[in-house]
C-alpha cells in the first residue's frame, strides 16, 4: 500500500494545484459543455434568411457562375456551397473576402452570401453572421483573456490540472474499492463534499486525463511547435510541411477555362467513390479553371475523427478523386493524432456521445466548484478548534471568488446568448456586444460577490443565473407572440432543443437558489455559507481589523 | 434503432455494477454480489457489441466507456438528491 | 523501510516544470527519429507529437513528487535529460550530417 508520508505530500500537491486552476477550469467546462451544442446554438442565434432551400440543388451551378462572373476574386478563396439548410447558413452560397487592410495589420474578412432572386438574377450581399458560438469557443479555450496570454495561461492551467488529477489518484488509492461510488449525504458536511468530490474525480478519470493532456498540447501548441522545430528537427519541421500541405492544398490554377460539372454530380461521383463520407459543405477553389477543384468537407461515418480539417477532394471538372484525406486514409501517427483530438471535442458516436460530454463537461465544472467549496469546508474545521466563530479572511475570499466567478461565468453566456436576439439590427457590430456583455456581466458579478460575501451573493447570483437563463427560452416565446419585436423563432429540432435545455437549466438555478437561500438562513452559523454570523459579526468587524 | 439498444444495454449494465456495489444507495439492502457483477458485465459486454455493430470497435469503445461514465456519477447523485429531499 | 520522503515542493515542483518538459521534448524527438517510418514518417506526427510531449510533460511533474527530496528530483531528472538529449542529438547528427 501508498506509504501515508506520500499520500500526506500529495495531498499538499492535489490541494494547491486544484485551488490554483479551479476557477479557470470551472470557466473552460461549463463553456465547454455549451460548445457541444455550438452548432445548435449557432443556429439558434441566426437571424432568418434566404436560406439554403431558395435555391434548389439542380440551380446552384448556375448560382456558382453568376457569383463568379460578378466577385471573380472569391474563386481563390474558394465558395462555399452548403448542403444542409440550417439556419445559421444564410443562403446556398457563401465566401469570404479580404477586407480592405492598412498594411502590418492583420488580415480581416468580410462574409458575402448570394442567392437567386425569383427572377433568376443573382442577390449577393456582404453580412457578417453570427459569431456567438465563436465567442463561447473562445471563452472555454481561453477563459476570455486574450491572445497570446490566454493560451499560456490555460497551457499552465492544463498543466497543473493533469499534476491535480495524478496527485488526487495518489490520495484516493488507499480508500479507492472502500469508497468506491460512495456519496454519503448527511451532517458531517466535509465528509459529503469529499464524498461529491471524489465520485465525479474517479468515474470520468479517463474523460480528465484525455482533457487535460489535449489542452495542455493546445494550448502551448506554439511554442512547442517553435521547440519542436527547434530542438527536435532543426528547422528541418517547417520545410517538410511545406511540402506535405500540398496534400490538403487545391492545385494551382492554369488559367485555361473549363466546363464544371454541377454540384448534384459532383456529389454523385462522391458517393460512387468514398461511399461512406457524409458530407455537410462544398468549397469550390478555382471555379471555371481547368484545375478546379470542390473540397468536401464532413465525417466518414463510425469513425472517431475531426470534421473541420481534411476531407477529399474532387477535380470539379471531372469528378475525379485529387486528394484524400479521410480518416481512414490517414497514416498511423495521422490517425492517432486525430483520435485524441475528437476524444476532446466529441466528434464521433453522434448525439449519444454529445449529450455524455455535455453531463462529463458539467460534472467537470462542479468537480472543481466543489473542490473549493471542500477546501473552504476543510479549512472551517481548523478554524474553529483555534479561536471562536472566526473565519479566517482566505476562505471568505475564496468563497466569494467561487461563487462571483462560477456564477458570473453562467449568467455572462446566457446573457450573450439571448443578446443574439434582442441586439440583432439594432446595434452596429454585434459580435464585440457578445463580449461587451460577457465581461460586464462577469466582472459585475466578481464584484458583487467580494462586495456581498459568498453567503449573501450566492443567492442573488444563483437568481440572476436563472433569470438569465429563462429569458432564453423567453425570448423564442416573445418573438412568437409578437412579431413586430423583431426577433425570430426557428422551428427546427436543434434551436427547440437549444430553447428546453436552457428551460431546464433555469430550473435547476432556480431551484439550487431555494436551496442556497434556506442554508444561508438556517445553516450552520460558523460558516461562511451563513448570514447569521455575518450579522454577528459586525458588532466584532473593529476587533476582528485590529487583530489582523 | 442499434443505437436505443446499444444505450440501454449499457445503461442497465452500469445501473447492475452500482447495485453490485457495497456503498450503493437504491435499495435499502445490498443484493447478493456476484450475480450482480456478472449480469453487468454481460449487459455491458453486450452493450460494447451494439456500440461497435452502430460505428467501428474503435467508436464503439469509446462511447461505451464514455456513457458508463455519466452513469457511474449520476447514479450516485440521483441516490443522494433522494435521500437530501426526504430528510 | 526508506526513510521519509522531504516535502520540498518548490524544488521538486520546478524539477517536474522545466525538467519534465526537456524530458518530454528529448523522448518525443527520439520517438520522431526511431519511431515506425523514422524521420521521413507523414507529418501527421507532428501534432500527435505535441500531444506525447503533453502526456510526458504531465507524467513526470506529477510522479516527481515521489522523489526522496527536491536535490534527488533535480539529480536523477537531470541525468535523464542528459541522457536522452544526447540519444536526440546523436540522432539529428547521424540522420543530418
């Protein structure tokens, strides 16, 4: 058995590690688990549109040449044609184009969409859509601090976070088969918060430790490519990339017009010969060359693997297959390597496999909420054997950093969420609005809770939680019942979906609240989870400064 | 339709190991051990086979492993949120 | 039985940070010249690279807290990062010159 010295020392580890990152870490998972339904939230966030379905398929080849006869310079960024007619996809066709850029500065895009006008004639109209599920993309890999110091900040997180989870295996081991699935709920308190603790810590250790190795690979992804280049290959790294991209690369154009074939053959000759890919978009590069080429970009069924990067590649003007780069096509190291990345982001198993890291991604983000909360009740014990009643000032400031910086992460993404519908049309750039009232929200809410103390602030911040989380749901309500607000209800299964989750969620807010606010009232006095000793305490407040 | 299947298989088989547990909270009484672990180790063995026959083995091993996990916590919570709003 | 092990968090903890990381670095690049297909291997083992050199990176800060003391962390962690740069250059020597 683990010699008690070593379980003592890593308990030391495991405590200060957890207490380091796990406000950062509670940011990332529950913004994570909202991401397994970015797609839906996307679309839930879409202002109605053309739509895919204004054009049929067996029209969108002659889409594709007037859009290229009037915006020749989208041929090289490549169009993209969509095949599935969600709401977040504005119309049949889409391209990106660069906008006008002083010089140093970094390249920015402008989004166009074109559609065929009932007359046959071609509408394009530049319009920048929704980047609401960008922003809580962002926000879980980098919990809203920018680049590049946001990265190296959850690289270290990452990175304490895996020496966290190895150091609390080394504590639970010798009472692991004893208290194996054990949750025992009752008076002793620090012994039910362990209990909560350790149960979630144990059964999804390997979902933990994929996570924690992932983000930390990606996160410092940069400089341990520099390293890598530099230690490893000599410089060596970059120049056989170089010639590898041109394994994802359309070829170049020859500057000798062809005839495509349309996008319904194309899909065609697709299915003839890569039977299993599901492909959800067509990227078209070169269009009207006679080296053009359409890039599918989507999954091979059954198989664990990315969706964004790879595909294949057809010749546009033949059907031929130019490149392959389908999972399995993929050489072994290829292979492993995006494997590992879709045990992170759940991109294989389907809906099963979304809904299981939405309920691991939360149970996370209350893993690391309930390892404060178990420091704080630990440190309350000793407290009370040295003087009476007095809490000492690192766990009322760590109660209340919890409960700001947890809540405030909540309340700040169901706001930005339904400022998707309420700000659309009404302000200039609403993608920055997303961030406006993130940060506002959650700094308010920091605020708040250091000004209120966690018992106080607790409550409020649970009910400003479900206030926010209700009024999504509210507002598909409101934009049913009256039109003239301007505001939009899609019919489809995803944003519904979107619309009962968050009804759900608000539930259960509302309902931890109620919970919140009997123990505040009738818990035990001596915590800081109670207002009783806080109006104690203000008759000792002089003592209490002087003696510090 | 594999996939309704492939689910309830492992669901059940997760809920036979927590019932197999000692420190299992669903009943008032601890069921006999060893016919309990077999029965989920069949229902999960089977469950991994439906899995695999709806992907590939290597999906097949993963969403397995992935939905035993949520159920092995949330069993336990699901026990304790009862006995929280009965005292 | 061995003698209790020393506390010593801060040294063992930068032995594991800095230590571990040459360590990860070292392997993985010797993994990037010996491994199946050798130096000419796809380059899809540069980002499964990045994701050994996260494990290893990881494995080691969090087992070097079982050393003796934080002098015995920086001891042993530093042969091995001699050790394995010198497999990793004698490596990149042979394979570039």
């Amino acid at each position: 058995m683990i010699r008690a010295d070593i379980v003592k020392h890593y308990k030391t580890v495991h405590t200060w590690t957890g207490i380091s990152c796990g406000l950062a870490l509670f940011i990332a998972f529950y913004a994570g688990a909202l991401t397994m339904f970015q797609e839906p939230i996307a679309r839930w966030a879409s202002p109605p549109a053309a739509g895919v379905a204004a054009v049929p398929l067996d029209d969108a080849d002659r889409l594709l040449e007037l859009v290229v006869a009037a915006h020749p310079e989208a041929r090289k960024e490549g169009i993209t044609l969509h095949l599935r007619g969600h709401e977040n996809e504005p119309a049949r066709v889409t391209w990106e184009e660069d906008a006008a850029h002083q010089e140093g500065q970094p390249h920015e895009h402008v989004h166009w969409w074109a559609t065929l006008k009932p007359d046959g004639t071609l509408l394009s109209k530049q319009e920048e859509p929704s980047e609401l599920a960008e922003f809580i993309n962002a926000i879980h890999m980098r919990v809203g601090i920018p680049e590049p110091w946001g990265s190296y900040f959850m690289g270290v997180v990452s990175l304490l976070y895996g020496v966290a989870l190895i150091a609390g295996m080394i504590v639970l081991l010798p009472s692991l088969t004893k208290d194996f699935l054990a949750l025992r709920v009752g008076h002793n308190l620090k012994r039910m918060w362990l209990d909560a603790h350790n149960v979630v810590g144990v059964t999804a250790l390997p979902f933990h430790l994929v996570m924690a190795v992932t983000a930390t690979a990606w996160s410092f992804g940069g400089p341990l490519w520099s390293a890598q280049e530099s230690v490893i290959f000599g410089g060596r790294q970059k120049v056989v990339m170089k010639r590898d991209f041109e394994r994802w690369t359309a070829p170049n154009p020859t500057g000798d017009a062809d005839v495509m074939m349309s996008p319904g053959q194309l899909l065609q000759r697709l299915h003839a010969q890569v039977p299993d890919f599901e492909p959800k978009v067509m990227i078209f590069k070169n269009f009207g060359d006679k080296a053009a080429a359409v890039r599918f970009v989507g999954a091979e069924r059954g198989y664990v693997g990315h969706t964004s990067f790879g595909g294949v590649m057809l010749s546009a003007v033949t059907g031929n297959l130019i490149k392959d780069n389908r999972a399995s096509r993929q050489d072994p190291d290829r292979r492993a390597s995006t494997t590992i990345f879709a045990l992170h982001t759940g991109e294989y198993g389907g809906i099963t496999i979304t809904w299981a890291y939405f309920f691991l991604g939360f149970s996370g983000a209350w893993l690391f909420y309930s390892g404060n909360l178990l420091w704080v009740e630990t440190r309350r014990k000793k407290a009370r054997k040295g003087r009476e009643d007095e809490q000492p000032r690192s766990t009322r400031l760590l109660g209340s950093a919890t409960v700001g910086v947890c809540l405030g992460c909540v309340a700040g993404l169901s706001l930005t969420i339904v400022a998707a519908k309420w700000l659309h049309g009404s302000v200039a750039d609403l993608n920055a609005w997303h961030a406006y009232i993130y940060y506002a929200v959650f700094l308010g809410s920091v605020a708040w809770a250091f000004a209120w103390g966690a018992a106080r602030s607790a409550v409020h911040l649970l009910w400003l939680c479900a206030a926010a989380t209700i009024s999504i749901p509210l507002t598909t309500v409101l934009a049913l019942l009256f039109p003239a607000l301007g505001m939009w209800a899609h019919g489809s299964a995803a944003t519904i979906g979107v619309d009962v989750v968050a009804f759900i969620g608000a539930l259960c807010f509302a309902w931890m609240a109620i919970a919140t606010a009997r123990r505040v009232r009738h818990g035990p006095a001596d915590s800081i989870w109670s207002i009783r000793k806080g109006d104690d305490h203000t008759a000792h407040e002089p003592v209490a400064i002087a003696a510090e | 339709m594999i996939v309704v299947l492939a689910l309830t298989l492992t669901v059940l088989g997760c809920a036979c190991l927590y019932l197999a547990s000692p420190n299992q909270k669903w009943l008032s009484q601890n069921l006999p051990r060893k016919p309990l672990l077999a029965a989920g180790s069949l229902l999960l063995v089977a469950g991994l086979i439906a899995w695999i026959a709806a992907f590939l083995p290597l999906s097949g091993i993963f969403v397995t492993l992935h939905v035993a996990m949520v159920c092995l916590f949330a069993f336990p919570y699901a026990a304790a949120l009862r006995d929280w709003r009965s005292n | 039985m061995a003698e209790d092990i020393r506390p010593d968090y801060w040294a063992k903890a930068s032995a594991g940070a800095i230590l571990g990381l040459g360590l990860a670095l070292s392997l993985v690049g010797l993994y990037a010249y010996l491994g199946p297909g050798g130096i000419d291997a796809p380059t899809g083992r540069y980002s499964l690279m990045r994701h050994l050199e996260a494990f290893v990176w990881i494995a080691v800060f969090g087992l070097c807290f079982l050393f003796r003391s934080g002098r015995a962390a920086w001891t042993w962690l530093g042969a091995a990062n001699l050790i394995a740069f010198a497999a990793l250059f004698a490596c990149r020597f042979y394979f570039f010159a």
